[in-house]
C-alpha cells in the first residue's frame, strides 16, 4: 500500500514514519528543502520516495498525492510561531490542506486521508479538564494554531473525502527536551495527560486498515497513566534536570488562556491499542538521556533561571507591573493593572525604542567629547 506522509521529518512525524517502515508501507514523504530536511532525508536514503516541495503550491502537492492509496496529513505550523505570524499559519494549515483536498479529488483512484488536529481546538478547560471529542469547540482567546485546526477539521468533514481526524494531546519525545517560550504560555492548574511520540506514530499507521476510522473524530492520548497537573509535571521535570523542585515562580506561568486536559480515549485505544507508554516510562527515559549531565546542573542554575525568566512573556509583564504600579493605592492599581495588560506589548515595544534612543543619544554625546578634545589638543 502506498502511502504520502507529510510533516515526515517533525516530531510526530518521523516516530510516524519509522512505523510505516518497520510495516513495510511504501512511504512517499513531501517536504520543504532546507538543510535540516535534506541531513533527516539521508538517514532514509532509497527507503522512501521524497518530494521537496511546499503544500501552499498546487502543483507541489497533485505530484505528491498522484497515485497515493493513503495520505497522513502531519504537516502545520505551530505555536509559538503559528501565533507569532497568523498569516503564514492559515496559508500552510488551511490552504496547504484545502490543497491536499483538491488534489485528492482529481485522482481517479481517490486516497483516503488521516489528519492529525489538536488539543488546542478546545479551549482552556483547566476547570472542567475531563474532555469528549462531542464537546464544543472553543479555543482560547488569540490561539491562532487552533483557529486553523477548526477551519482544516471543517473543510475536511464537508469535502466528501474519506478521512479520519485525530485530535492530538502534549506529545512528549525525549528528543525534544528543549525549554521553549511555550512552556510559559500553560497556567501551572492545568490538567495535562501527555503522549509518547511514538505511541502517536502507532495509532497513526494502525489507523490506516481499521475500517471503523473512517468519517470518525478521536481524541489520541496517553491514558489514565498519563495524567498530572502541569505544575507537577514542571517540577517532576525539573528535579530530572538537576534544577530542584519549585525552580521556577509562579508569576512566570499565564493564568488563562491556554488549553490541555485529561480526553476521554476508550474508543481510540479500543480500536488501535497504541498505548504503550506511562507517564513514568517517559520519565525513566529522560533520566536515561540526561544522565551525568545532571550533576552539573546545580552549580548554573541561577543562570539558567534567569536565562528562562527573560523569555517568559508573563514574567516580564509582572515585573513591568511591579515597576510601575508601586506608588499607588490599591485601586489605582487595579484601574493601572487593566490599562497596562490590554497594551503591554505596545509599551514594552515603545520601552525598548526608548532603551535604543537613550543609548544612540549617548554615544552621539560621547563623541562629541572625543571630537571636542581633539579639536582642542590640535588647537593646542
């Protein structure tokens, strides 16, 4: 059986593709050329069939989808870029899709299409955590990523295409252990019941010879023993790296806003049994990965943390507020709190310019002295 995957060489995507392999599928991957793709691409070399192109050209994607039996729609930009250009999100993540649709439609033998939505499309829901695939979908205020979701999710359920959705949760791959901004983005209640990778990657291919799938939505991940609050996983985590329990303040973290919870699973995993690992397999394997690294930790870990804090939008916005609002009354505070957070941004942006002002004035001032005291000595 032939089989298109894209997004092959993100996360998901390459625990996907290993499982397409070691079922003996022949794997046809698009994807983007750029160095990172094409050092990725020669672990594979003469396994799969690649097609260096981009899902916002038309032509790009009829050639990859051309003679294809399934195709595993994988690929989209996420936060915190998806966020940080919304543009670029809806011209990959919607049209990329819209693309892959038509071009599926043009085929006389039309491929069936697995397509891997996410969490996010259900809002914040740190106090009602438990989460049905029937609940509605309300994704929390200025979350771009998951807009594009809906908006795929629809035109895939109206394009008459045979096709399966699953609604990823936090997936966890010890190969991505890095801290990213992202991280301050989840309030620390919030309910998270992560995913091992390449148990997604299974789900994924099992997916494709159930018939059941087919016209369904899932929700996929990890289980019951899976599932803690964000706060604890935090500091689960950090005690692995070295860096003690309570590392990070709590005004680092935003307090709304973000999504996650404990998905309801049974029919998923009755269907393709793909959950192998536990949350404390997840921990015994970073353990494994960081090994004597640990021991080092201690003595950086101030640097560390304000290395951290410095990308924590929350953060700075705390410390901008404790600035500026000490001199007033408690009122004052709050009306001062309200006017600050709705244009923080915008003050932070004009600060900065500030910042460049003040230091572009002193160095003019600066060399005018120089100047001045040439003169003078030439004069002299």
């Amino acid at each position: 059986m032939k089989v298109l995957l894209t997004g092959a060489f993100g996360n998901v995507g390459l625990s996907t593709l290993k499982e397409l392999l070691n079922n003996n599928y022949n794997v046809r991957v698009i994807e983007v050329y750029n160095r990172k793709n094409r050092k990725i691409a020669k672990k594979f070399k003469n396994r799969i069939e690649i097609t260096w192109g981009d899902l916002r050209n038309k032509e790009d994607v009829n050639t990859a989808v051309q003679n294809q039996d399934i195709i595993i729609h994988l690929a989209a930009i996420i936060p915190p870029l998806a966020d940080a250009n919304p543009g670029l999100a809806e011209s990959v993540n919607v049209g990329g899709t819209k693309n892959i649709l038509d071009a599926i439609k043009n085929q006389l033998h039309k491929p069936k299409l697995i397509f891997t939505s996410s969490v996010a499309v259900y809002g914040d829901r740190r106090y009602n955590p438990l989460i049905e695939v029937t609940d509605p979908l309300a994704p929390s205020r200025g979350d771009y990523y998951a807009i594009t979701k809906i908006s795929a999710e629809k035109l895939i359920r109206e394009s008459g295409v045979d096709f399966a959705i699953f609604r990823l949760t936090y997936i966890t791959s010890i190969d991505k252990l890095n801290m990213d901004p992202l991280m301050f983005h989840m309030p620390l209640d919030t309910s998270i019941e992560i995913c091992d990778t390449k148990d997604v990657g299974l789900a994924l291919v099992s997916a494709i010879e159930c018939d059941e799938v087919w016209g369904e939505i899932f929700n996929l991940a990890g289980g019951e023993q899976c599932r803690i609050t964000y706060r604890e996983y935090l500091n689960d985590m950090m005690e692995i790296f070295g860096l003690g329990r309570n590392f990070l303040p709590e005004e680092g973290f935003a307090e709304k806003n973000f999504h996650c919870g404990f998905m309801n699973t049974n029919k998923s995993q009755y269907l393709l049994k793909y959950q192998k690992h536990t949350l404390e397999d997840y921990y015994r394997d970073v353990k494994r990965k960081i090994g004597p690294k640990k021991h080092f930790m201690p003595a950086i870990k101030w640097l560390i943390r304000l290395h951290l804090l410095k990308r924590s939008e929350p953060y700075r916005r705390y410390k901008f507020f404790r600035k500026k609002t000490g001199a007033f009354t408690i009122s004052e505070n709050k009306l001062i709190r309200k006017i600050l957070a709705s244009n923080f941004n915008r003050i932070e942006l004009l600060e900065k310019k500030i910042e460049k002002l003040e230091e572009l004035t002193a160095n003019s001032i600066e060399r005018e002295k120089e100047i001045s005291t040439v003169k003078q000595v030439q004069s002299a």
